[in-house]
C-alpha cells in the first residue's frame, strides 16, 4: 500500500544507515590517521610534539609512542563496533499468509534482512516496528491494516511490495528489544489486510 507514512518511514531507515555509514567511516578515518601518524602524537594533540621531555625524570620520554599505542586501540574498538559480532543476516519467508524468520533473534548491531516473497500469488511488504505488544495487539485502521504511525509502536524500516518469487533485503541498526514483523498490504480487490490474515511475528534483538 502506498501511503504518507511510508514514505517517512523510508527517509527514516535512509538516515539511520547514514548514520551508521558515517559512524563506521569515521572509525576508519580515525585508525588509519592513527596509523600513519608522524609523529603520532599529532593525532591527539594538533601542533604537539612527538616526542616530550619527562621533566621528573629529567630524560626523554618517547610518550608520543604510548599515546598512539591508546589512540590505536580506541580506534581499533570502535571499528570493531561497526564490523564486529554484532547483528547478522535473518532470513524472511513471506507467503499467504505467514511471516517466518530464520533465526528468529539478532544480537543488536547491523541486521540484514534478506526477505523472500515465496507467494504463490500476492505481493508481499516486509515491515519492522519496534514495540512490546504482542504480534496480535498493533494498532489498526477499519480495513484491519496496522497503522505504522500509530500509539505503542516504532517505525525502524520496510521493504515495499515484494513480487512472487523475488529477494529484497533491507539492512537496520537495530537496539536490543522486542519487535514485530509484518506484512502491511491491504488488497482492495480481496478486501483483506494481510496483517489480519496471519502475515505478523516477533522478533527480539539482545
Ligand atoms: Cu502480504
């Protein structure tokens, strides 16, 4: 179906992948002037100097080695937070009328899904909301079919209208917590939402 809030809810899940893109490639930015760095120490302190007398100790100190050696490890962690452990790839199985996901959780971080119309006749969406209610308890309008704006429920991103026998997939930055996938179609001509018909799920993120 094609409405207002689903075109918000596109320029939403495009922000957030930016903002994840833009994250990462800082990381990267980061390690790889930490690496090639000379002298290091400019890296934490712009115009300082590589090398610093330890007055203390009256003799020199090649601090400047220490700090890279920390500036690294920083950078090195955060680029282990964009490509680390963290999210995954999930399989969806759309069909009239079912939504399966296999696995069935993630573990929070970048999750792809990879959503599969396996028909055998209807057009099929993929929508995420974060949310605590059941699968059955989304708020709905009066032809049954959620109401992706509505009260006890997030918006995190969709894949529209999926033809028989195709995969799409759709990549989020998901936090832990409890989701609903759903199928949002609403078929004029059967008079009938998918969601009501049995296309909904629940998905948790640790
Ligand atoms: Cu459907």
């Amino acid at each position: 179906m094609t409405t207002q809030s689903e075109s918000i809810a596109i320029t939403r899940t495009e922000r957030l992948q930016q903002r994840v893109r833009a994250t990462c490639a800082g990381a990267r930015v980061l390690y790889s002037r930490v690496a090639a760095s000379q002298p290091p120490y400019a890296v934490l302190a712009p115009g300082g100097r590589g090398e610093v007398m330890d007055a203390r100790r009256g003799g020199q100190q090649h601090v400047g080695r220490y700090l890279r050696i920390a500036a690294i490890s920083v950078a090195l962690a955060a680029l282990a937070a964009c490509s680390g452990d963290g999210g995954g790839t999930v399989n969806v199985t759309l069909q009239e009328f079912s939504i399966a996901t296999d696995p069935a959780t993630a573990d929070a971080g970048e999750v792809v899904f990879e959503a599969t119309n396996d028909g055998p006749n209807d057009v099929h969406e993929f929508v995420v909301f974060r949310t605590d209610l059941g699968p059955t308890e989304l708020p709905t309008d009066e032809n049954g079919a959620v109401v992706e704006t509505g009260e006890g429920i997030e918006l995190i991103g969709e894949i529209e209208d999926i033809p028989v026998g195709e995969t799409q997939s759709v990549t989020l930055d998901m936090e832990a917590g409890n989701y609903v996938l759903i199928c949002n179609i609403w078929d004029e001509d059967e008079q009938e939402a998918h969601y009501q018909e049995g296309m909904r799920t629940t998905f948790t993120v640790s």
